[in-house]
DNA sequence: CACGGAAGCG
DNA sequence: CGCTTCCGTG
C-alpha cells in the first residue's frame, strides 16, 4: 500500500477543533509550505502536535521544568511518528536519534537522567522574535543564552543564527546584522524572510517591526496569524515566567517584553540603556498599561491554561509584580550576567529553559519524578548538568514489527481520537490561556490581546508600530509612572 | 538508555 | 537539509 499514513491524524483539519483560533499552530506549523502533502512535518512539530493534544496524554507530556516533556510511550510515539512520515519501521531508536539531532540544532536538548524526557530550547524562536537585538553582541543574549554558555562546546556563537535557521529557515539573517537602530530607520530588509516572524506573533512585540520596517509590515501580512499560537508562547516568557520564573527583578520588563506590549517590549527589548529607562515599577507599569487596554482576564483567573501542568511550580513565588529577584534567584537566572538577569532573562531565559525554575530544588517535582539520585536543579536544562543517572530501564519496549494497526497499551487510541475537541486543556498555552497561577499577572494582560481572533490585533502588538514609536510611547509611560 | 558517527535517501 | 538507518560505545 502507498503508505496510508495516517498522518492526519495530526495534521491540518482539527485544528479549530482543537486549538482556540489564534492559539492555534500556524499554518506552516503542520505543513511546512512546500509540502502539500503535508509529508514534511519535521519531528519537533510533530512533537509539539502530539503534545498539544490530550488525546496523546498517556504517550507524551508536559512534565517537569518549562518546556520539559517525557515521552511516555516511546513505541507508541516512534509509531505515531513513523505513520506521519510514512516509516513503518520507526522505532524509538531511530527516533530518539533523530531528537539527537536537535541537540546540535540546539532545538531540543536531554533532560539527563530521567529517561525519556527532553526539553525544548526555544531560544530560537525568542530570538526570532528580538530581531532588534543585535545577537552577536547582545549581552543578554549572550547571557540568557545559557545554552550556548553552557555548552559552548564547539560553537562559538552565542546564539547560533544557523540554529536559527533550522528552525525558521525563513528567517533574515539580518536578524543579527543591523542593528535595531538601523533597522528602525526603515533599512530595507531581504523580505521574505520575515514571513516567519509573523508567524511568531507572541515573540513579538516589537519584533517584527525591526525585521522589516514598518511602513513594509503592515497588519500581519500573511496570515492572519496571529494566529499562531504556538504551543510555544508558553515557553515564551511570558508563559514561562507565570509558571515559573523567578521573580522578576525590579525594573526588569519581564514578561512584557515577550509579549505584544509595544510599550515596554520596545525597551525591554534592548539592552542596558533602554531597559534601564524603565522605571523600577516599571513592570507594574507596563502591566497596567496592557491591562487597560485588554479585557477582562486581567483581574481574575483565566481560563485555565493549556499548559501542561508544571509540577513543582510553586505559585507563591510567580508574582510578578512584586517582588525582587532573590540573589539566588538572580543568580540562577543568568549565570554570569548579572545585570541581564533581569528583563531579558526572564524572558529569554525562560524561553531558553532557563531554568529559571530555578528555585532549586524546592519542591518541584513529584516525589516519583524526582526519582533517586536524578540531579535536579535549576540548571537541568542545560547541557550542563552531568548527571547522568540512567538507571537501568526495565521497560525495553522495542517493536520488532511495526503495524499500523496495532495498538499499544495507550487503551487504544480511539478514545483519544474522540478527545479531539478538547485538546486545548494541554498543549502549550496558548497566550490567551496563559495560566495565571496566581494573582493577576501582567502577562496575562499582555497575553491577552490574543484572546481575540486573530485577525485582530490589539494596536500595542501591531507590529507596525515603529521602534521609534514604541520608545517614545515607553518613556511616555515612564514619565507618567513618575 | 543515551550518544554520536557515518552513510544513505528524498 | 532533515531525517532514517545502522551501529559501536559507554
């Protein structure tokens, strides 16, 4: 047979089903333009789809620090991966070989010593998003980019454009050329390139703009993609730092700069000087601003997030708003960069698995998860950390022989095709679903703005918005505030 | 189980 | 390029 694979199962239709409009995935998300046939759905995408969906549950999850999932069911996930690309012979071996290869790519990385479990780097998506910085120089990126610090084995760059690349090939290279100001100005930039960038709506504030200059971007051009949800939003800072960054440190934009705050995410977005313009309160500026300007969700809980429950989050310290970074805390955050801990790391540094979770072991996994002599520390996440405690696996679940029509232990997944209408209640969290674990947080108000469909873009994440714009509207904040 | 080299494929 | 396949090593 040509291969039936059932690809669809992950594929483009349900995706208004299961994702709230604007949360969900772009387009180029499930397939990659050139691939009609839908065929060439890389792994991670793959990952990201069954992670997203309930019905995938019992096979892969959301556990452990930000952007941490455990393949529950290897087989299960290597045939689900193999039906996709029409492999019957996949098998969790060749697919983890395959997630090694995001290593490199700095995509993914292994969470050492539990088994099965990887986290995602979003770095790179975050950086699509601050186009405005200059990577190559940029000392937050440099910082935050921990990953790199960490590992920085071979690869000298910090934030390794190329990587980058493999992830948005779209994106301009310009990204780490000009810098912001130049851009600002109205440099023309390759386009093309940017139409990554709208698909990264949440990265962006401001970014966008810088990508392109603002006269050329427009509403979001193609797509009304604001729609892209991107599972990864909850990685973004924002998502992450609701979850489980540190707190922020006075001053710090945290939160803000990842989303859509025109206001503060311009600032927050440079480096020292700018950031610094915010006044200490800033944050609580910033959120005011975006909670005037969004509805409803600011005050109370939102609705629930997609994102998978964060285990050893502890909530009380997930204010924003208050509090100052504890030393350790800050420390944590960005490692050797003190001073970038505080808008940027939050933000990126959430994005990058910073960690940030920091905390330190406190409480943060479940007891199970915590397992024996698994090293858990803020630093999991990075290549840093060495233990390796891989204990010796009883489960050895290797297929011999792949049939499509075989179905494991999940329970079948029939009952999981059913749970298909439902599947915002894992996935990432969409902005608009971003969990406000607590109190009132500011991102929430910044995530807001995508509630709406997507097409409607609140003005403050207008990308159009020129830099110049934004800054001055930022300091017109900050001189209220003062 | 995890890693990464190497070759191969579309 | 992005895997897939195979494999040796730890």
């Amino acid at each position: 047979m040509d291969c039936n694979c059932v690809s669809d199962l992950l594929l483009t239709p349900p995706v208004p089903t299961l994702w709230t409009p604007g949360i969900a995935f772009p387009d180029w998300a499930y397939k990659p333009e050139s691939s009609p046939g839908s065929r060439q759905i890389q792994l991670w995408h793959f990952i990201l789809e069954l992670l997203q969906k309930e019905e995938y549950q019992g096979v892969i999850a959301w556990q452990g620090d930000y952007g941490e999932f455990v393949i529950k069911d290897p087989d299960e996930v290597a045939k689900l991966w193999g039906l996709r690309k029409c492999k019957p012979h996949m098998n969790y071996d060749k697919l983890s070989r395959a997630l090694r290869y995001y290593y490199n790519k700095r995509i993914l990385h292994k969470t050492k010593g539990k088994r099965f479990t990887y986290k995602f780097n979003f770095s790179k998506v975050v950086l699509v998003n601050y186009p405005l910085l200059d990577m190559a120089s940029s000392p937050f990126l440099l910082a935050q980019n921990h990953f790199n610090g960490g590992t920085a084995t071979s690869d000298c760059s910090p934030v390794t454009p190329e990587a980058l690349q493999s992830l948005f090939p779209r994106l301009p290279e310009s990204v780490r050329g000009p810098s912001l100001f130049d851009r600002a100005a109205g440099a023309p930039g390759p386009d093309g390139d940017k139409l990554r960038l709208e698909s990264f709506p949440f990265l962006g504030s401001g970014a966008p703009c810088y990508s392109k200059p603002p006269s050329l971007l427009g509403p979001y051009p193609r797509n009304p993609s604001f729609d892209y949800p991107w599972g990864f939003n909850p990685y973004l800072p924002g998502a992450f730092s609701l979850n489980n960054c540190p707190k922020l440190p006075p001053g710090s934009l945290y939160s803000s700069h990842f989303y859509p705050n025109p206001l503060q995410s311009s600032l927050s977005q440079l480096p020292h000087p700018f950031s610094s313009l915010l006044p200490p309160g800033d944050t609580t500026g910033a959120e005011r601003a975006q909670t005037g300007g969004t509805n409803g969700s600011a005050g109370g809980q939102p609705p629930r997030l997609c994102i998978p429950p964060y285990p050893g989050v502890p909530i009380g310290r997930t204010e924003l708003g208050n509090g100052g970074l504890s030393d350790r805390e800050r420390g944590e955050t960005i490692p050797g960069v003190p001073g970038a801990g505080g808008g940027l790391s939050l933000g990126l540094g959430l994005g990058l698995g910073l960690g940030g979770v920091g905390v330190g072991g406190g409480g943060r996994q479940s007891p199970s998860e915590r397992r024996k002599g698994v090293k858990q520390d803020p630093e999991s996440d990075s290549d840093l950390e060495i233990t390796d405690l891989s204990d010796c696996s009883s489960e050895n679940e290797n297929e011999p022989d792949f049939s499509l029509g075989k179905e494991s232990r999940l329970g079948g997944r029939s009952h999981l095709l059913d749970a298909k209408s439902r599947g915002l209640g894992r996935g990432l969290p969409p902005l608009s679903s971003l969990p406000p674990p607590v109190s009132p947080h500011p991102v929430k108000s910044l995530v807001t703005p995508l509630t709406p469909p997507p097409s409607s873009l609140p003005p403050a994440l207008s990308p159009s918005l020129s830099m110049v714009d934004r800054h001055r509207e930022t300091e017109t904040l900050k001189l209220t505030q003062s």
